[in-house]
C-alpha cells in the first residue's frame, strides 16, 4: 500500500467489530511503531505527538490510536479491560501489517498503556522491541488507592457495580463519569504481570520511567525488570508520570527513538 507522507487519522476494527481511531504518521520506510495511550487518556496526549515526529525524523512510521471506549473510538469505557487493550493492540498490529503493509517493529505503551502492550508481548511475542513508559505493573494497589476512599468498593461488592466521577489528577478537568464492575475489579486484584512476563523471550524490552512519578512509582518498571529477561530499566531523573516538563521529556523521547532506531537494537 502506497502512503502519503505526513498525517492521516484511520479507522480499524477489532476482533469484537468495535472501530478503532488513529492518527497514521507515515514516515515513508517499512518500520512503523505503535503507540498507546494510558487510562482515560487519548492518542494526542504524554507526548505522543512528538514522539511521532521523532520517529519520522529517522525514517520511523508511527500509529497512535484511541483504545476501545476512548477518544473517537467505538465501544464502552472499562476501568480494567487489560486483555481487551491486549486484542486492540493485535488489531492495530495486524492492520499496520496487511492493511499499511508495514513492518511492525515496535509497540510503547505509557501507564496502563504500557501494561496492555506488555501483555500483548506474553500474549505474542512477535514484535521486535517493546517500551513500557512509565507503566503499571499491579493494578490491585491502585484499586485500594483510587476508590478505597469512599464507599465504592463496598457497593460494587453488594450491588455488581457503582457509578464513578473521575476528575484526574488535574484540575479543572471535564470529569468522566464511568460504571465500575465486578469484573474490573476483580481483574483488577488478579492479574499477574509476573506469572506472564517470563513468556516474553523474543522481544526486546526497555522501561522507561520518571524518578518523581507520584502516579505510577518507579517499583513499577524495576518489577517488569526483574521477570523480563534481559529489559533494560531507564530512570529519568527529573521526569513525572507525563513527562510534562521541557527537559525530562527531551531526554525520554530520545531514550525511546534511540531504541526503536539503533542499529544495535536490531
């Protein structure tokens, strides 16, 4: 398939026929990398945008999309839904694959974006390198920490479900008002990412992660660590969960460009 140079939103769908939304910057060689956003965020957000002109600046394409019940993608916002983001990413794999017919040969996920394409690594293991930005290894901590501060959980357990107003952790925020299961959180407590991470044995893996992320502390990256054979754990020394300032977000961009370009990475 022939593609124009720059940017172009594309549509998808996943194994459940839900559509997918994507911002396509084509960079004009083989290689394309995908880039996944974190919880209740949207492909433009963490830098993401930059990293793509990065990217292209090496010859790199890049795909960033809206997960399921996200941005301008279709379906329904669930709180867990770690495996279904795993089936989206597959989805966006198999579509840059025989649709764009590009050579997939990277995927970076940040926060819980960086959970779903690792599980996609233990699930696959068929693309070449993978970064974890700043990702969440054990969502059962954050589960007490987000919603053990009301009566949430104890209703979610007495009825199946409770209604959540998430403003961020930036305000003024649009809040966004989401149903919280049983079954998010009962994935939630359950899913290991240390029993699935030694499956990962083809995929190079790199963790990126700030040294002052209050969100996702920095045990995170140094987990997937130590049950991923040979991952590589980057600490930016001054960077927070987004990277938001100037400096730290220079030097992660080009920690993870230099990554998915260098030949010895190959």
């Amino acid at each position: 398939m022939t593609c124009p140079l720059g940017e172009r939103v594309v549509r998808f769908k996943n194994q459940r026929n839900i559509e997918l939304c994507g911002t396509l910057r084509y960079a004009g060689g083989r290689d394309i990398v995908l880039l996944v956003h974190g919880l209740m965020s949207l492909r433009d957000r963490v830098r993401f945008p930059e990293i793509a002109v990065a990217l292209a600046d090496k010859g790199v394409s890049s795909l960033r999309f809206d997960l399921s019940g996200n941005g301008d993608s279709g379906g329904t916002f669930s709180y867990a839904n770690s495996w279904g983001e795993a089936e989206d990413i597959h989805a966006a794999v198999l579509y840059a694959r025989s649709e764009l017919e590009r050579e997939v040969t990277g995927l970076l996920g940040h926060s819980k974006g960086g959970l779903a394409v690792l599980l996609y690594a233990c699930q696959h293991d068929d693309v070449p390198r993978v970064v974890g930005l700043a990702p969440s290894f054990s969502r059962k901590a954050g589960l007490q920490e987000v919603f053990g501060y009301d009566d949430t959980l104890a209703t979610v357990a007495k009825e199946g479900k409770a209604e959540v107003v998430w403003r961020g952790v930036k305000t003024p925020r649009q809040p966004h008002i989401f149903c919280l299961t049983q079954q998010d959180v009962q994935e939630a407590r359950t899913l290991d990412m240390a029993q699935h991470c030694p499956c990962i044995n083809r995929t190079r893996v790199l963790l990126v992660h700030g040294a002052k992320d209050v969100l996702v502390p920095l045990d995170a990256s140094r987990s997937y660590g130590k049950h991923i054979e040979g991952a590589a754990v980057r600490v930016i020394a001054d960077g927070d969960h987004n990277f938001d300032a100037p400096g730290p977000a220079k030097e992660m961009i080009a920690a993870v460009v230099d990554f998915f370009t260098s030949a010895s990475n190959s």
